[in-house]
C-alpha cells in the first residue's frame, strides 16, 4: 500500500487522484469478496489519521454472508449539520472482451480504466480525499461527517448500507451525498445531478397446470403456455407517469419450466424485476400482475412472490425525489458551480442502489453526484480523471460551506 504523500497544492490533485484510483483498483472486490478492499480502505483512513472503524453485519436469513464496512464518524466542536458521505467499494464480476488490465489502473486519453474505475471506485476515491482534505484543513468546525464506504452494493439486496441503517448509524444525518457516477448514468456529461432514483423489486409468478402426455396437449393445463401467454400481456402495464421519475418498467429475467422427455410441463415460473416510481409498490405491482393475468386467459392456477429479503426494510428499494429548493441541494449545486465551472444538468436515476435505501428510509435528502465515464458493468469500464478530481472538489467544497 501506498501512504499518500502530503499534498500542498491549493486542490485535490490529478496525481492525488490516479494514486488512490490505482491502489482501489488493483484489489479485486466484487460483491461478496470485499475482504482485501476493506482491509486496504481502513488501513488508508489510519494512516492518513482519519477516526475509522469496521462496522460488522451479518444476514443468517437469505445469503448467510458476514459482511463488513468501513464507517468514520468526525464531529466538530459544536453542534450542527450531520453529512453523510456514501459509496460502494464492491463491484461485480470480471466480464469477458478487456483489452486493457481489469486490475492494472492503465491510463489512455484522460481515463483510468479497470474493473470499477467508474462503478464506483471513483465515487470512493473522491470521498476519500475530499474527507483527508477536509480533516487536515479544518481543525475546527461545527456538525459532524459521517462516511460509509459499504460492501455489497452489487449484491441482491445492498446488505452494506441496510446494516449501515438498521444498526442506527445514520439516525441523525441532515443531507447525504452518494457519489455514484451520476454523470455516466444520466449520459448527459459532468457535472450531472441526481435528485432522486426510481426504485424496484425482485418477484416471481408460479404457475401450477396438469401435466398430460405430450401426443395429447389438450389433456392437460401446460403451465409453460400459461406463463407465456402473462409474459406477453405484461407489455400493457398501465403504469403511473411521474413528472421526474418517468414511468416504471417490468423486466422478465427468466423462464422456467420443463415437461421432461415427452410430457405437458404442470409448473412454470417468471422471474421479474420490475422498477417503480413514487405511488408504486408492492400493491400495486400485484395488482397490475393480476390484470395481465386476466388479459392473458390463462387456465392454470398462480402464485404472486415477492423475493424472501433479509429483514423487512431490505424487501425492496423504493423511489424517492428531493426537491431542488431544498436549502442543502442548493447549496451542494453553488460547490458545483464554483468547482466545476458550471451548474450541474440535473437528472433522476433510472435504477435502484443504496441511495434508495439512504433516500426512503431515514428521513433527509439525499443527492447522487459523481464522475464520468465509460462502460460500466462491461469490459474496458474507465473513469474521467479530472471529474473524478472536480468530484472530490465539490465535496470538499460543499463540506467547508456547510461545516466551516
């Protein structure tokens, strides 16, 4: 591990940045293995001489993963603001098709590429070094800050942050900046803004016909059909237009069913993720399942699940908005604008992440802002340097204006 030299530049510098990011970058760490990255993120905080601790989760229900994070708590002087700062230091599986080193930090054209350069170790990196920055320049403040660099994000159900909250770490915060690649999400260039995310849910559909020799179909209820027949109705969800959300989507992620060697198949199932907006949820995805299974006149008989969650606030992730004229939000944009050179294009997330978890289920607002990038998720994944540094910048920035 590198020890970051003192820096006496005025801002968080590109060398800072590239660094960090090379270090972050070499540690694998998709979801579920994030023990090294852990490792390495406490021992940066240490030796930067930044208060840290792992915070220990566990989920004995579902995954049987024990999980870690790295939490900091830094309070000021006297009483004020409460920020959280919040990124994932997971990412997922190795893809096929890299040209450049997933794990080598290769620099071409301004971008630094590997596996989660963009998703979302550089959203870690920026909070990293804006939070070094702050601590080393700002002796005396009022409020506190509160960052969490969590696990399992990637993960099924975001088990980091969802123990972040349910184990009370989070019970006081005013404002949270999750440094997500907003830009790259939104593709509408850094800066970028997020005010709010649509949010989802993990289900299936199980069918239950009668199974009949595969010479005589008509003898039997082929749940297989059936279940094809509601897959096709559900391109006519009637679903709810919010005026920033947008709409949401049903996607059919699997098919499942088999009649063995010559049999009509008396089971089937539909795997759906389906993404809401704000008046969604739960009732009504049922209820708009069991309109498609009427358009669809199907024979068998049904059974609507939702997916088994590890406790009751991690069933699923709900959408959420905040206001742009929230006193917070406006002053996060003037760090933009004075950082960045410009005022952010403002967007809302189309998928879900733990800024759903942060942004429905403790009270305050919660902004998503972070680099550009390309081709996360996929092979050749990169991330802009100079957003990555103005990203850093603007937390910085924002913390000064806030606490200072």
């Amino acid at each position: 591990m590198i020890k970051e030299d003192d820096d006496t530049e005025k801002k968080i510098s590109e060398r800072e940045v590239i660094r960090l990011m090379r270090d972050l970058i070499s540690i694998p760490s998709p979801y579920f293995e994030e023990e090294k990255i852990i490792t390495f993120v406490h021992n940066w905080f240490q030796d930067n001489e930044i208060e840290a601790r792992v915070h220990k989760y566990s989920d004995d229900k579902v995954t049987n993963f024990n999980g870690r994070n790295i939490v900091s708590v830094i309070e000021g002087k006297e009483k004020g603001t409460t920020v959280c700062l919040n990124g994932h230091l997971d990412t997922v599986r190795l893809s096929n098709g890299w040209s450049a080193d997933p794990f080598g930090g290769e620099i071409k054209d301004g971008m630094i590429y590997g596996v989660g350069a963009l998703d979302m170790k550089s959203g870690c990196c920026a909070i990293m070094l804006a939070l070094r920055k702050f601590v080393r320049e700002n002796s005396e403040f009022k409020g506190k800050i509160i960052t969490t660099l969590v696990s399992d994000e990637e993960g099924p159900y975001g088990l980091g942050t969802n123990a972040v909250i349910e184990d009370g770490l989070l019970e006081d915060v005013d404002f949270s900046i999750v440094a997500e690649p907003s830009a790259c999400f939104s593709g509408k260039g850094f800066p970028n803004l997020c005010l709010g995310a649509r949010g989802g849910y993990g289900l299936e559909v199980e069918f239950f016909g009668k199974s009949a020799h595969a010479a005589l179909p008509s003898d039997g209820k082929s749940a297989a059909i059936d279940a094809a027949k509601v897959v096709c109705a559900l391109e006519n969800v009637d679903y709810i237009e919010d005026p920033f959300l947008g709409r949401g989507t049903v996607c059919v992620l699997a098919v499942e069913s088999d009649g063995g060697a010559c049999s009509v198949p008396d089971y089937a199932k539909i795997k759906l993720f389906w993404h809401i907006v704000v008046g969604e949820n739960e009732d009504t995805i049922t209820e708009e399942i069991k309109k498609a299974i009427v358009r669809a006149g199907i024979q068998c008989d049904y059974k609507i699940s939702f997916r088994e969650a590890p406790s009751e606030g991690s069933r699923g992730f709900m959408p959420y908005i905040v206001e742009k004229e929230n006193p917070y939000v406006e002053a996060f944009i003037q760090s933009v604008e004075a950082v960045c050179g410009a005022s952010p294009t403002v967007s809302y997330f189309q998928s879900i992440g733990d800024f759903n978890y942060l942004g429905s289920r403790i009270g305050a607002p919660v902004v998503i802002f972070g680099a550009d990038g390309r081709r996360f998720h996929s092979d050749d994944e990169c991330a802009d340097i100079n957003s990555i540094v103005k990203t850093a910048g603007t937390i910085y920035d924002f913390l000064v204006k806030t606490l200072v």
